[in-house]
C-alpha cells in the first residue's frame, strides 16, 4: 500500500476561518456583526472571500465568536538545491573565458 506524502501546514483562507468561527459559535452573521462591532455586509463580503481582512480585523472577527485565532511561524521545506552543472552552464560570461585562451 503507498502511502499519502506528508503534508505541512496547510494556508489558511480567512474567509473559511470567519465562517467556522461563526458556525461553531451558533451566530447568525448579523449577530456577529453586532459583536464585532461592523455591520452584517462586512461578515458577509469576508466569508464570500470578496475581501480579505487586515489581520487585526480577522483576529477582531474571531475574537467575537469566542475564539482567539494565533499564529506561528514553521520552519518551510527547504528550497531544493541549484543545479550547480547548469548554473555553470548558463553562466553569461563562461564561453568569453575559454574563447579568449584559445585566441592566444
């Protein structure tokens, strides 16, 4: 049996977050607009991934459904090696060098 590769952490989409937030909160949007302190429209664009919230209002918006949203920092897979061969091999300046040699 193959298994799946590991994945990392996966992005997080604000819109998803401030839906399940709310949902898991039991609130309507216009209740947690009232709790926030924006109105309904605003929940709504957000959730419909019209408009991306500044973090302190995506953390504003969590806050109110009685959830606190956090964030840390992972270390990232590490970029995959040069391919030193072609890093050579495309160099701009490399044939000039050995043209030169051989004219002398």
């Amino acid at each position: 049996m193959v298994e799946a590769p590991a994945r990392g952490p996966q992005p997080v989409v604000a819109s998803e977050l401030i839906r399940d937030a709310r949902l898991r909160a039991g609130l309507t949007q216009v209740q947690l607009a009232a709790r926030a302190g924006v109105t309904q429209s605003v929940i709504s664009t957000y959730e419909n991934g019209r408009r991306e919230p500044s973090l302190a209002a995506l953390q504003r918006l969590v806050r109110a459904a009685g959830f606190e949203a956090t964030i840390d920092l992972l270390p990232a897979d590490p970029p995959p090696l040069p391919d030193r061969a072609a890093a050579v091999r495309d160099r701009p300046d490399r044939g000039r060098h050995r043209r030169a040699d051989r004219a002398g």
